[in-house]
C-alpha cells in the first residue's frame, strides 16, 4: 500500500537469528500473501483515519506481522493465531515531535479505538488492547478474515488488568 511494505510484515529478529526459519519466514505461500495484502490494506485505512481525524503526523509501526508456524510455535503464539496465515498485524502509533518520532501516549490510543468503534466502514475481525497498563497497551492487535467472511469487530483487551485473560473491551474502563 501507500505506507506499507511486504518486508514490514515479514520481519522478525528472532526469525533473523534462526536460518531455518527464516527460510520459511521469507516464502510465504501465495494464500498467505493474499491476505497480506487485505491486511495491508487494513492498516492503511486505520492509518489514513488517524492521519485525518487525530494526527496528520501519526504513522503505524508493526511489530508483528505474519508469523510463519515455526517462529509462531517458537515466540508462543496461540496455536490458531490470525499471524500465521497473514490476517493479524501488531502495531505502535508514533507521531513526529521535533523531527523524531515518539510513541503516542494512552490517550491517542483511545481516540484510534473510539473512532474504529464507531466508523462501521472499516471492517476487521479482532481489535485487541495488549498489555501495558488499563490507560496505554503495549500495542494493538487488528487482524481481519475477509477471505472467511468473518469479520465481527470484535472489541477485546488482555493484561494484567483483565487477570492475562481476554475480555470485552470497555472504553468507560479506559482511564
């Protein structure tokens, strides 16, 4: 897309550092890449909104895109995650201060959230808030099936708040 690369949702140092994945890591199949592009094409959308309605500054940087089945096996990924078939992208939200780009703090994350929840014309199958602290994740899940037709907009959070377990995401929770 626009603002997105292929190689950004493959890299991985940990994949990097292993020959034997990183072999399978860099040769996604043709489904795989398929829903790479939907993916990217995702992201470009919460990109461009966060661009338009909080931050013409704001960029997205994934910090975990696909995830071939070893390198998902080796960092504990969930045995069904979206990332191994290229439907699931972490991210952080950075804005440019000074010339240099910083993390956005808790509450922009909130505005992003607030605004997917009410424009229904992004579809995606899961937004998730991962750890970090009840008022900043340590970043965002999205992941979409378009392929599938399931795409349900879900609203979930995992941390230390919610016990480690996934819960409905409550925005009034959000401090």
């Amino acid at each position: 897309t626009e603002n997105f690369t292929l190689y950004e949702f493959l890299r991985s140092s940990i994949a990097e550092r292993n020959p034997s994945i990183k072999k399978k890591q860099f040769s996604p199949n043709s489904d795989v890449l398929r829903n790479l592009q939907l993916t990217a094409e995702l992201l470009q959308k919460v990109r461009d909104l966060c661009n338009k309605e909080i931050d013409s500054n704001i960029v997205i940087h994934i910090t975990s895109g696909y995830r071939c089945p070893d390198l998902n096996k080796l960092v504990n990924g969930s045995k069904t995650s979206d990332h191994m078939y290229g439907r699931a992208a972490d991210f952080k939200l950075y804005t440019s201060k000074s010339g240099k780009y910083e993390e956005v703090d808790g509450a922009t994350y909130k505005k992003l959230v607030e605004l997917l929840y009410h424009n229904k014309d992004i579809k995606f199958y899961q937004l998730i808030k991962e750890f970090g602290t009840r008022s900043k994740p340590a970043w965002i899940h999205l992941s979409q099936r378009y392929l599938l037709n399931q795409n349900g907009r879900q609203f979930l959070e995992i941390g230390s708040h919610t016990n480690n377990k996934y819960k409905i995401l409550d925005l009034e929770k959000w401090t």
